[in-house]
C-alpha cells in the first residue's frame, strides 16, 4: 500500500503534469471501487482545470479552479498515470480523464481498494473527509512532545501506535519497520513505556526516513509504480523491512504481526 513517500511522489508528479490543463471528458469503465466511480460522470467535471495537486495523509488531492478537489487514494495496487489518452487501455485501468493537451490522467487499481472523488474544501482548505485524520509527521506538529504526551495511557504496541492516522497519517508498514530499527526500539513493546528520549528519536528517524524515502521516489516492493511508471528506489536503502537478517548484527530478524501486518525487527538489537 502506498505510504506518505509514495503518495508525495505521485503528488509532486501530478502537480507538474496536470496544473493547468482543462477537463475535456471523463470515461469510467467500472462501476465502484472502494467508492463508486460513476459520480465522477455527474461532477460537472467537464470544462474544469486542474489549479495543482498536494498530499495529505496517503491522499493526492488535485485541485480544480471551482472550489473543488479530485481526491485519490490508492490502495492496494492502485496507478495513476498521465499519458496519451489514444494508447489501449489496460485491463484494469477504470477511469480516464481526458486532458486539453490531447493526454488523460488514467486511473489503473487491480485490486480495487483505491478511490477517485470529487469533494468541496472543508474551513482547512483540504477536502472534509480528510478533516479528522491525525498531524503530518513532516510538520512542526509532530515533535517530541506530542508524540510522548500523545502515548501517555497507550497500551498498544508502539509500531500500531506509529502508524494509527488518528494520532499522525503516513507512516505505514514500512517506515515504521524502518524508525523503529534507526531508533533500535522494538515494536511490541507498549507505548505508555516511551520515555520521552525515545519519543524525540522517533520522530526525528521517522522524519529523517521520510524525506529520505521521497527523494528516492518512495518503495516498490510489489505494486507501486510512480505517474511515470517508474519504481520507488528506496527499496535499496531499507535496512530491516523484508530482510531475513539483521545487517548490525546477523540475528534472524523477527516476524510478528501487528495490527494484521508483519512487523520485521531485529530481537537483539531492538530492546
């Protein structure tokens, strides 16, 4: 599923693909995905231009210069590109929006699990059904002192507790796999346990792991391929995640699963 890194990345790309060009038709070739499709013909889509498109949380939010917003979201497996509108479709590419400059931004998800809506802006200026989710892990918001304030009273194991969008959105399976080894913590053990030292190193290996994972385009390590088909490199640099051992210290890394994910960590190193 694409995290924070992979949904910057194919923001930043639709953003330099999309910001100006007018709507000429919208063609949907499902029914629904996680939500219906079939609104996106009753939106009023046509004659509209893209003013620029944004993250927030795993969401790409492209703006339109009504007001309004297309919101995408991923998935499982879902593709967003922009191409030439007259190259075949593929077999599970379920919506085309057609462009002025003769391309259209094609909307592929095999598994069905992603989403294309068109939703007004909320007081925050993103879209309302994005108005609950918790802080951005790249923002002044997510320091030490929220985040320790934050587990106070939290039983959970600290890796749910990283990655519940209630508390801060974008950080998925994977970075916290990775913050959680750069801080040498392990996964399981219980958030009301953070010391407030540990608190300030997640939060800066979360952030540093972040940034460095958007300038390398974000992680493939199944579906994810970027606006222009290209895979995430970071999958070069993980250190624990998908690794059968620890490249510290040679123990076989352990595989919990938290939360319904596998959780990698190495036992001895991680205390």
């Amino acid at each position: 599923m694409p995290e924070l890194p992979e949904a910057e990345s194919i923001s930043r790309a639709l953003d330099r693909a999309l910001k100006g060009r007018r709507i000429t038709k919208v063609e949907v070739f499902f029914p629904r995905l996680r939500t219906p499709l079939e609104p996106l013909l009753k939106s009023g889509l046509v004659g509209r231009a893209f003013t620029g498109c944004r993250r927030r949380a795993r969401y790409a939010v492209a703006d339109l210069d009504d007001g309004r917003a297309l919101t995408m979201h991923f998935g499982m497996s879902g593709v967003v590109r922009v191409e030439d509108a007259r190259l075949p479709r593929r077999k599970h590419e379920h919506v085309f929006i057609h462009l002025s400059d003769g391309r259209a931004l094609r909307f592929e998800d095999p598994r069905r699990f992603g989403s294309l809506e068109v939703q007004r802006l909320g007081a925050d200026g993103w879209p309302e059904s994005l108005s609950k989710i918790g802080v951005e892990p790249l923002s002044s918001a997510f320091n030490a002192t929220f985040l320790y304030n934050a587990s106070r009273n939290r039983r959970k194991p600290v890796k749910e507790f990283i990655m519940d969008n209630a508390v801060v959105t974008g950080i998925g399976n994977i970075y916290a796999a990775e913050t959680l080894f750069a801080c040498r913590i392990s996964p399981l053990r219980k958030a009301a346990e953070l010391s407030a030292e540990e608190c300030a190193a997640i939060v800066r290996e979360a952030k540093r792991i972040l940034r460095l994972a958007i300038k390398w385009g974000g992680t493939t390590v199944s579906d994810y391929r970027n606006v222009d088909g290209s895979e995430g490199k970071f999958v070069q640099k993980l250190k624990v995640y998908g690794k059968s051992e620890c490249p510290l210290c040679g123990t076989k890394t352990g595989k919990p699963v938290l939360g319904g994910r596998t959780s990698w960590y190495c036992p001895r190193c991680q205390k």
